[in-house]
C-alpha cells in the first residue's frame, strides 16, 4: 500500500496539483551560493569542484548535505549521457589491471572521457579499494582525461551505493562519457551496482569453474557480458576452453529482459587482447538498448527502484536513531529472544513508539 501510495505521488497527475508542486519546489531550490559555483565548474568539467562535490554527497553534517543536493538538482539535467558499465569478479581477477588497460585504451583510442567509481563496503578498513592499489592505475590516474574517485567510506551498503549513484551522475555532467564502476564481486554490492549502470561485465578466470571462483549464480545471471580474464601466455588455451563452456552454459538461462542475448570474450589486460572487442560488444549493446527504447525504460525503472531503496534506508536510520525506539529496543529484544513476545508484536510496538512515542508508556 505504502509504495502504491509513493506510486502515485510520483505519477503526473498527482504532482501536477499546486499543493505538491509547492512541497517539491521548497525541497528542491535554496540558492546556495556555494552550490552554485559548484555545479558552474562542473558542468564546465573542473575536475577540483568534481571532487569536491562529491566529498560533499560523502558528507554526513547537515550543511554539506544541502549544498550537495543542490548542487545535483542542478546537474541533473545535464547527467544521463554516458556508457554506464559495472565490472565484478573475484579478488584477484583482475579487475584493477583491467580498468586500467581499458581505461587508457578509450581516452587514447576512443578519446573518450572515463571516470571510475567503486563500490566497496569494505573499503572502511582499507581506505578505498582504488586508491589502496592505485599503482595498478598509475597510467589512468595520470590520464587528463580519466577521473578516478575511490570508493566512499560508509557505513551501510546502502549507504555507499546512493553516494556512488550520485558522484556518477555529477561525472555525467562534468562530461566524462564512459562510466566504470568496479565491485568486489562476492555479494550484495554486485546487486547495487547492477541498479545502476547499463552494462554489467563480470571477469573471470581461465580454468575453473564459477562454483570454484566463488561467483554465485545469481550474478552470473546479471552479466551481460562474461570476459575471461588473464588469457595469456599458457592460459590463452585454456581461456578458449572456458569460452565455449560457459558460452554453452549461456545458452540455458533465459533471455534477458530488454532482449539482450549475454555473450562471452576473452581478454588480457597485459597484453591489450580482446579490449577492442570488449568496446564495441558494449557498443552495440548501446545502440541496440537505445533503439529499442530499453534504454530509458531500464533507466526509469532504476531510479524508481532508487526512490524506494533510499525511502527505506532513511526510514530505517530515522527508526534506529529515534529516541523511545532506543530505549526500548533492547528490553522488547530479549523479550522476543526469550519467547515472551512475538516477533510480529515486538514490531507492532517498535513501530506505534516510532508513530507516537508520547502517547505510550516507557
Ligand atoms: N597474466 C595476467 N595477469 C593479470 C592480468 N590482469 C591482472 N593480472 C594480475 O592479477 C593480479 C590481480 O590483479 P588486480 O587488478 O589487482 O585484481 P582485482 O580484481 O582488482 O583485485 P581486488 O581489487 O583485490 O579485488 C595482479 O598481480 C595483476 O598483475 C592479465 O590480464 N594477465
Ligand atoms: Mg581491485
């Protein structure tokens, strides 16, 4: 009922009404000075104000947060022009080497604009997952044309993910046309990546199976394309091997939603082989999605997805912090722990204290 509710609100006619548009207009505009001089450098693509923005969505003290959520209001026109691309695999797949490799291939070939955004939720210990092997990136950190930005320090996966969505779409608008996004490839966060880019390419080894590599089915399933990494030198065999395999095992999943058949190459970052192969499947995959309208739709259907993924990452926030939940949470815990109480009434008083914490006793 609730996201039926949200459904409507965020349909024509319902937001077409005075009093709504009031509502959205006073969310939206307070004409922050500092805002404004932000999103000017960044449309003219300065890279400074870029990073600066974007440690401003990273930002969790209030003032920040206004001035970045200004200052994508006013990018957003200006965002959605871009190859979005996801890349996951496992540790040690080759993921980095890749980005490079590719990386550098299409500002030197493609002159192409890329910026590489990560999602790590891990990346709180080690500060980062880019910046930490950066060495790895040395030709594209140097690269006037690539921007790299490590993956932001959060608490939550939830967290991490929306603050990724909205440094891809302040590169967007600073004019970089190709979007790669690496994950660790081991869980959720190939789920959140996958929510919002175009293309998911997922990098596998030569020579074993994706039960061995850890790779679960499910992400597999998303992959629109599967490159076998690494294939040179004496694994160049054996990657053709796993080519036809899993090219076979392909064949057996159903067709993807926007009638995208997945395909499987192999490549090497090292010696360069296969890239250009890579650029223009993802190409063609691009003009295909853009013809057929899948595209937008894809689009759409993801940020509606994003409205409800942050609705209820605040939501939960806003419960956990609030002040009768707190003090009761633990007491109504052990409650249930103990079988004094359902779980289904512990909620039910959790919720009504979050409704009205006046109006029940401690
Ligand atoms: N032979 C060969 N080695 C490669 C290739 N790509 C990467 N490597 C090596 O594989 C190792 C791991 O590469 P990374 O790029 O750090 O892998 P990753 O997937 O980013 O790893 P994490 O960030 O730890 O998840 C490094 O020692 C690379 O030199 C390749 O195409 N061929
Ligand atoms: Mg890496």
């Amino acid at each position: 009922m609730f996201q039926g509710l949200l459904e409507r609100i965020l349909t024509t006619d319902f937001v077409s009404t005075d009093g709504q548009k009031k509502t959205t207009e006073r969310l939206r505009r307070r004409d922050l000075p500092e805002a404004k001089a932000h999103a000017e450098g960044i449309l003219q693509g300065d890279r400074i104000l870029l990073s600066r923005a974007i440690t401003l969505i990273e930002s969790t003290r209030p003032e920040h947060q206004a001035i970045a959520q200004e200052v994508l209001e006013i990018c957003l026109p200006h965002a959605g022009r871009s190859t979005r691309i996801g890349i996951t695999g496992t540790p040690g797949v080759g993921k980095s080497t890749f980005i490079e490799a590719f990386g550098s291939w299409l500002t030197a070939r493609q002159e192409h604009k890329v910026a590489v955004l990560a999602i790590d939720p891990t990346s709180r210990l080690s500060k980062g997952s880019i910046l930490g092997d950066k060495t790895r990136m040395e030709r594209l950190a140097a690269d006037p044309r690539a921007f790299i930005r490590p993956s932001p320090a959060g608490e939550s996966l939830g967290g991490v993910a929306a603050r990724t969505r909205e440094a891809m779409l302040l590169c967007e608008a600073a004019g970089y046309e190709v979007i790669l996004i690496e994950t660790v490839g081991v869980g959720q966060s190939e789920v959140a990546v996958h929510g919002m880019v175009d293309f998911f390419l997922l990098l596998l080894l030569p020579g074993a199976g994706d039960e061995l590599q850890g790779i679960k089915r499910g992400i597999v399933e998303m992959a629109d394309l599967i490159a076998i990494n690494k294939a040179d030198g004496e694994r160049r065999e054996l990657a053709r091997y796993a080519r036809r395999e899993y090219n076979r095992a392909l064949q057996l999943l159903p067709p993807k939603l926007g009638g995208w058949k997945p395909k499987v190459l192999t490549c090497s970052s090292l010696t360069g082989d296969g890239i250009p192969e890579i650029w223009q499947l993802i190409s063609d995959y691009m003009s295909q999605a853009q013809q057929t309208g899948w595209l937008e739709l894809h689009r759409r259907q993801q940020a509606k997805n994003w409205l409800f993924d942050l609705v209820k990452e605040r939501l939960e926030l806003r419960f956990m912090s609030h002040p009768a939940v707190q003090s009761n949470l633990q007491q109504i815990e052990s409650e249930v722990l103990e079988g004094r109480i359902s779980a289904s009434h512990g909620a039910e008083v959790l919720l009504r204290l979050f409704d009205t914490p006046e109006a029940l006793p401690r």
